[in-house]
C-alpha cells in the first residue's frame, strides 16, 4: 500500500487487496436489493449521470426538492445498515470512536462522471469523508475550497481509499470520467464508489 497526499486529500493507493474487494461487492449484493440504485436528480430538474443509493441510518438523497440526508430510500422504506467489512475501513483510517451514519453508494456505468462538487449537507465537517474505489478505475478531480482556480486529477484504481478530512473536508472535487471495462471485479464493469459520512 502506498500513500500519496495530494492537495490535502489522502490517497492510500491498494489499500483494499483483491479479496478484500471482492467480500466488499459480495457484502454489497444484498445492499443493493433491498435498496436499489435509482438514478437522482438535482434541484434544477436535470439527471444525474450516477446511479445512487444509501446504506446506514441516513442517506444522500437529491430531487426537486433538494439536496439533504434522510432516513428512507425513495421507494419508502429504510435503507440497510452498514455491512461490518466497510465499517472496518473507516475504523481502521477514520475513527474507532464513531461510526458513520451513511454509506452513499454511487454506481458509476459508461458515460457517468460527477461534476466538481463540495460535500457540505453533513453537520460537522470536523468528521472526514472518506471513499472507497471498487471495479473501473476512474480519473478523479481535485480544485479548491472555493468554485474556479487550477485543478490537479489522479486515477483511483480498484482498492483505493481517500480520506477527505481537515483541510481538504471542503475541497471541490469530482470525477471526469472512467475506463470502463478496466477492471474485471463487477460483472457488468463499471465502478462503485462508497463514500462514508458522518451526516448528522
Ligand atoms: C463523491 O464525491 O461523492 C464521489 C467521489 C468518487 O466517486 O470518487
Ligand atoms: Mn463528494
């Protein structure tokens, strides 16, 4: 595992080996069943090119409506808690003191990325973010703490974990795109990015 620390953000290259990635997709099977992935829609009325969904007490959710954590996923029912082995990354490398409240899924297919964004609907940003990187690798965006100014990107490959935390809790950052079909750990390609969150 090699660690790199790129405009605050913590990189730990391979943290995840490639069992350790394939229990992951395994615990997220039943995740993703009982809490399917539906495809959001900002404020603004336009699509998202993310499929998403939620694990944990709250989850991310954004409509017409707005974007904010709640505790039930679109159709209606709660989402399902935090599988442990996802649990074990955040306590290993964020906090053995408090579990995060939600696990947001995000699917990423062919032509999805996500445009330079701060995550700001959590109530303590002393709380990191942290991401975990599952198939496809992916070319991932990082600014500054304010919208504008130069721009530096990184590719996450399968196993990665980033820490978003202290400086870098409000960075502006996103995806551009990613190589589908890099990776052969989801069966359909694509790739699953898990972000952790402290939300309430
Ligand atoms: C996010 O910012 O919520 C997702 C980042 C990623 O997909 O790596
Ligand atoms: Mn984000």
């Amino acid at each position: 595992m090699a660690r790199l620390v790129l405009r605050d953000f913590d990189i730990r290259k391979a943290y995840l080996d490639s069992t350790e990635q394939t229990g992951l997709v395994e615990v997220l099977r039943p995740v993703l069943k009982s809490a399917p992935l539906f495809r959001p829609v900002t404020p603004s009325g336009k699509e998202m090119s993310v499929r998403m969904t939620s694990a944990g007490s709250l989850g991310w959710v954004t409509d017409r409506a707005g974007y904010r954590y709640q505790s039930q996923h679109p159709k209606g029912v709660s989402w399902p808690s935090i599988p442990e082995p996802i649990l074990a990354v955040w306590r290993d490398l964020a906090s053995a003191e408090r579990d995060p409240d939600c696990c947001l899924i995000n699917y990423y297919g062919e032509d999805a990325r996500m445009g330079l964004h701060q995550d700001k609907d959590e109530a303590d940003f002393s709380w990191p973010v942290l991401s975990i990187s599952l198939g496809d690798d992916a070319l991932f965006r990082i600014g500054n703490n304010t919208r504008g100014g130069k721009t530096e990107s990184i590719w996450l490959n399968s196993g990665d974990v980033v820490i978003m935390g202290g400086p870098a809790r409000l960075t502006y950052h996103g995806v551009d795109r990613i190589r589908f079909g890099s990776s052969k750990l989801l069966p359909k390609s694509g790739r699953i990015n898990l972000t952790l969150r402290v939300a309430s």
